[in-house]
C-alpha cells in the first residue's frame, strides 16, 4: 500500500506517509484514541514512497504491548476511488443545482423526487411543494390533447427518449412554451425505474422566431416588390443570390445561376459591363448605375435600369454587391413615343401656322386672278390666268393637306359605318393594288358607327394602301379589319395620346412588306418625310392620316419592324346614340336680287386680302364698305345702317375676335346676317368659335362663286324670314 518492504516499516512512524495539511488530522485522531481508548477513524491524504498520492482510511483500536506500555492497532485502506467518485457526485449534484435549465427526477408513476432550483423559477411553485407531486398537477396547460400525452408516455414507457416543445402553466397560471426532453433511466436490473426531465423556458426563443419569421415575411415582400430582378454577386461575378418576380426573364432557373459566373450566362460585352461596375462598386463603397440591352429568348431585346450597392464588408463569404435591374423597355418605348408625340404637335402648331399664312396670300392671289380672268380678252393672257389659277388650286390643295396633319383642316363629320366604307372602297382598293397583292377583309359583324368625315377617311385609307402596296413589290398580302376596342382608364394610351378612356372603333391595314427600321417609324407620320425616290411622294400621306385621326378625337398606333410587314391601326371614338349625321344645305350660286344692291361690310385685318375681297363682292354687285378691326367694324356699322351683311374674318387684331364683332353687331342688328371667313379650321368647331346661330363660314382661300354662293343663301333665307 505504502510501497515500502514490510520489514522496512517496523519502528517507522506512519507520519512520515501523511500529507502536511493532513498532520493535524492525524494528531487529533490519535489524542482521540488514547485517551478515550475508545475505536477511531479518520480520512486523510498519504504519499507512498514514489511520491503517489492517495487517500487512505485509518481504522485504530487502543491496546498494551506486553510491558504495558499503550500502542495502537491500525487498519489501513486505499479509499482514493471512493472518494473520486464521491467528489465526482457532489460535483454532479452542485451542476444539477446551479443549472440554467430545469430538472426534474420523477419515479415510475410520474411523481417528483427532485426537482432543481431552476424548475422552481421556471414553474414558480417553492421546492416544498413540488416534491411527491405529479408534473401534470403542476404544470399541465390544457394547450394539448389527451393523444398528445398519451403519446409521450407510451414514447417514455417503451424505454426512449422523448423531445420536443410543449405548453405548460406556471403557479400564476400564466402559460409559457418550454422544450423539454424525457429520459427513462433504468435500475441495475434494467428496468424502467425513473424518468429525467430536462426543460428549457422558450419564451424569448419563440418571441425571435416570430420577429425573424415578420421579418423574412417583410424581406420576401419588399424582395417580391422590387421590380423584376434582385442578384447578390460576389467581387468576381459570381451569382451568390438570385431573386425576381419574373423569372422568363432571366436565361435560366435562379437557383441553376447561383454559383455560376456572369459571363457563362450573359453576352460578354454585356457581362463585362455589369463585371466592371461590381469592381468599381467595391473599390469605392459608391452606388453605381448603368443600362444595358438584352435579348430574353421567347421575349425579346428588353433594356435594364441597373443599380449596384456594396454589401456590408463583415458579412461572410467576401465583399459582395447587390445588383438591383428593372426593365424599363416599356418606359423607355413609352418615353420615345411622348417625345415624338410632342414633336409632331409642335411640327403640327408651326405647320397649321403656315398653311394659315399661306391661305391668305392664296387668297390675294386667287381673287385677283379671277377678277383679272373676268376682264382679259385676249385668250392667250386668258390662258396664262387659268394656268396660274390652277397652280393656286393645288397650293389650296397643298395647305389643305398641311393643315389635315396639323389637325386644322375643316371636316364634314357625320356618323358612319367603317364597315360599309371598306366594302364601298373594296373594288378601287383591289384595282389600286394590283393583281400580285391579295386584299383580305375581317369586318366584324356588329361594329360600332363613328363619327368622321367620310371623304378625308376614303382618302386615308386610300392613302394607307398604297403605300402598303409600294412596300409589297414582289406582291404580297394586304389585309383590313375592323373591330370594336374599350380603352380601359388606367391604359397607357389615354396617356400617351391624350384621348380619354371609352369605346373605340378600330380600322387595322397589315401588310406583309418589308417593314420599318426604327428610325423610319419615328419619322413616318413628319410632313415630307418620306423613303421613296424623288418625284413619286410628297411625303404628306401618313401625315394627313395621323392629323385626320386625331381631329376626329382618335389615336394611331404603327407596328412594324424589318422584314416583318407594318401595322396602322387607327381608333376612332364609337359615336353615341345622339349623333346625326351633319346635314349640308346646298346654296345656289347666284347675285344680288334684281334691282337690288345690298351692302357688305368686310372687315379684315389684311389689307390686300380685304381688298380683294371687296374687289370681288363689287364685281358680283354688291355695295361694300370696310373696316380693319372690329372697333372700326362697329363704327361704321353705327354710321351705315343700309348694311346687310357682314363678312369678317375669324381671328382679329385688338382684343375682340371676328366672333365677339357679330355678337355685338347683332345685338344691335338682330336681322344682320353674318358670313365668317378663315384659314383655320377650329372656326368649324364650336368650343373655339360659339358662332352665332344663322351664321356661316367660308373656307381660306375661296372661288368667287363660292362667296356668291354663301352670301346668296344667307340673303335669300333672310329675304324669306322677312317675307313669311
């Protein structure tokens, strides 16, 4: 024990073998035993010879040698591994006490014989009341079923452990999640004596889980917000993290990108474009931006509006950036339409400005050539006059085209059927196309009317065919349908084209030409714009098509790209049950009364255009007199009561406008009768000139025949007025 011979030992103190700390020990127990005489034992550390340490139990009985001197007779044992395990247990038990977690020992039957200082914080019940109770008296909530329990105990009861989370109740009543596990502990013969319970409060554990579960909630919404592509890309390209709401346009699956690089997936300019901005994202901790074109297979070329931020440097797997791209191809096409919408209404202002202006010289030079054809007698200067008079007439025609593509030529609107155009037309159009072409017609069958002037619509569409057959000339197919279309409110035409939502009448000519590149479409509705040779376009056709459709309250949509054909359609407003058609009452041409001379009062602001108007009423045999503005026109009203009529133009110099002059003439001459005369066709419309009623309006530049004729009939129903 000692490791020492037994013989080395006799006469040896057993001292010399005890630890120094335990020396006192070892003295008090020997004084114990001598004068007591009673048995003694003690515990102490000893040291065998090598110096290995041990715990040994001294057991004494007091005795006398043979002389009788007192002696003592000790049993000495090796008690090291009890006492390691006794340490080992109290350790065990002091962990079990001081636990965070909840413990409870319980027997067989499920009652408690230990329960932790934790169990007591957790379940809030004192240790006093805990001991000999069953958990269920306890704790049970009710949250749970009788299957519930019924199978953890057939779980614990077949000898395995049970895991998983559970509601119990504390002493106030409140309830709290815990995850709790179960653990059968057996007795030496292996049976199923006790059960461990170890139970953990989850209540902050929960609460986190519910504010991450919000969270991800708000990061898959914000994420399912974010339009169309998010991706996490690490400083060499790599997909880290790929998101969208629309995954047709990515080239694959997002989760087939992940791991993948940008040039494996992307054309190479476009990948080292996107390469180059997370580079300089990362070198700068800027956000950077940047647009780029893609072709999506099964949807297109499409642009992207990208932008990069740095992610946090800390994070793992490296500096990463996330890369947010929008398509904005929509915004884009929408945008470049707004702009050349805008365009065509400021080359629409300056070209109806002009027309105007030239209206009034064709005016000054019409009325004078006729005046002048009128008193030639000799034929060859007769002949000069009505070739220059001729030349005048396609200058009218000229301005009346101008002023259709500036939404300014006047219009004879009636309600009518698109259908029964195209069929009236059907003959003349196939004639115009030729034998190598094909007209193909879908009229639907319960179209709506609309109201337009059906004269300027036939040339349109005349106009639309020929130029589909000029991009056909190795033949080809020309069709025209017909359709009713709703333009819902929130539609980004209502926008686009500034018309309001409603019921729509739509006219379609396809053909299947050689279409348009995009800087062609962008220019095809600009006056003298146009891609045939000099001499066989004016470049005015479409223009006039687009101005007609938008007088008459409609919009024009052109589709086309190379090689595919081309798409005019034309919307034009779906007439309501209240629209008639526009009656025209035909005056006969003719002058004054026999006998009578009535007088005119011409008010012009032009010197020459109403010079020659005056020319032109003298030659027919009226009387006039004149006046430049309409204060001037009042005055001489006042002074010259034999007045019969007044001719004044529309749009006036001073603050008064030829509308505002007849409404105070009339106030002041109920039976005047009033001929308005202009180059603008808004003096059609009654938003802009609230003419008066009996009134009537002659077109810029005009024929003799046709002041005759209008003043005829404006002084014949006043002459049958009077006379009824």
């Amino acid at each position: 024990l000692l490791g020492v011979a037994r013989g080395a030992l006799v006469k040896q103190s057993i001292s010399r073998f005890i630890f120094p700390e335990d020396q006192n020990s070892y003295y008090l127990f020997r004084k114990q035993l001598f004068e007591t005489g009673a048995p003694q034992a003690c515990e102490l550390r000893m040291m065998k010879k090598d110096k290995t340490a041990f715990w040994a139990n001294l057991a004494a009985t007091a005795a006398q040698d043979a002389d009788g001197a007192p002696v003592c007779r000790v049993v000495m044992s090796d008690i090291t591994a009890r006492r390691q395990a006794e340490g080992t247990l109290r350790l065990q038990g002091a962990a079990l006490e001081a636990a965070a977690n909840a413990i409870v020992i319980t027997d067989r039957a499920g009652r408690i014989e230990w329960a932790n200082p934790a169990f007591s914080v957790l379940a809030g019940y004192p240790p006093d009341e805990v001991l000999g109770r069953n958990p269920r008296d306890l704790v049970r909530s009710g949250a749970h079923s009788q299957e519930f329990y019924a199978d953890l105990w057939r779980t614990i009861l077949d000898g395995r452990v049970w895991e998983g989370e559970i509601i119990n109740r504390r002493k106030d009543h409140s309830q709290y999640p815990e995850a709790m596990t179960i653990t059968p502990v057996r007795d030496p013969d292996g049976a199923i004596g006790h059960f461990v319970a170890v139970k953990q409060d989850i209540t902050a554990r929960r609460r986190a889980e519910q504010a991450l579960r919000e969270s991800e909630a708000r990061l898959r919404a914000i994420v399912h917000a974010v339009p169309d592509v998010l991706l996490v890309l690490d400083e060499e390209g790599r997909y880290v993290e790929v998101l969208t709401t629309r995954p047709e346009l990515l080239y694959t699956k997002p989760e087939a990108l992940r791991g993948q690089r940008l040039g494996e997936r992307l054309p190479a300019a476009v990948a080292e474009q996107v390469l180059e901005a997370v580079r300089q994202t990362l070198r700068t901790r800027q956000i950077q931006s940047l647009e780029y074109e893609l072709p999506i297979p099964k949807v297109g070329p499409r642009t992207f509006e990208v932008r990069l931020a740095p992610l946090d440097a800390t994070l793992p797997g490296g500096p990463m950036v996330v890369l947010l791209a929008h398509d904005v191809t929509q915004r884009r096409l929408t945008e470049e339409s707004l702009r050349q919408a805008q365009k065509m209404e400021a080359v629409g202002q300056l070209t109806g400005g002009m027309a105007h202006d030239f209206n009034n010289l064709l005016a000054i030079i019409l009325g004078n050539l006729e005046l002048l054809a009128g008193q030639l007698q000799d034929p060859a200067l007769g002949n000069l006059v009505h070739e220059a008079l001729a030349a005048v007439e396609r200058g009218a025609s000229l301005t009346h085209r101008l002023l259709a593509f500036a939404r300014r030529q006047p219009l004879r609107s009636k309600r009518t059927d698109l259908n029964q155009l195209v069929a009236g037309l059907s003959d003349l159009l196939r004639r115009s196309l030729g034998e190598t072409i094909v007209l193909r017609t879908r009229l639907a069958e319960d179209l709506l009317p609309t109201v337009i002037d059906p004269g300027q619509f036939e040339a349109a569409l005349l106009n639309l065919v020929v130029n589909a057959r000029d991009a056909m000339p190795l033949g080809g197919q020309l069709s025209v349908e017909t359709a009713n279309y709703w333009l819902h409110e929130d539609a980004a035409h209502t926008r686009l084209y500034e018309v309001e939502p409603g019921q729509y009448v739509m006219l379609a000519v396809s053909d299947t030409g050689s279409g348009m590149a995009p800087d062609v479409r962008r220019q095809a509705f600009e006056p003298f714009f146009t891609t045939k040779v000099v001499g066989r376009g004016s470049g005015l056709g479409l223009s006039m098509v687009h101005g007609l459709v938008k007088q008459s309250g409609g919009f024009i949509h052109l589709d086309s790209e190379v090689g595919q054909g081309t798409t005019f359609r034309l919307y034009l407003p779906a007439a309501g049950a209240e629209a008639e058609a526009a009656a025209e009452t035909p005056a006969e041409p003719g002058r004054p009364r026999s006998g009578q001379q009535p007088t005119i009062l011409v008010v012009e602001d032009e010197g020459a255009v109403r010079r020659m108007a005056v020319r032109m009423l003298e030659s027919l045999g009226y009387q006039t007199v004149e006046a430049e503005t309409a204060a001037t026109a009042l005055a001489v009203l006042e002074a010259t009561p034999q007045v019969a009529a007044l001719f004044t133009d529309v749009v006036l110099p001073g603050p008064q406008s030829g509308v505002d002059l007849a409404r105070h003439a009339l106030q002041r001459r109920p039976d005047l009768k009033v001929l308005f005369t202009s180059g603008y066709a808004e003096a059609h419309e009654s938003r802009f000139s609230d003419r008066p009623a009996g009134s009537d309006l002659l077109d810029k530049p005009y024929r003799k025949a046709q002041l005759a004729e209008k003043l005829h009939a404006l002084l014949d129903r006043g002459a049958a007025a009077a006379s009824g």
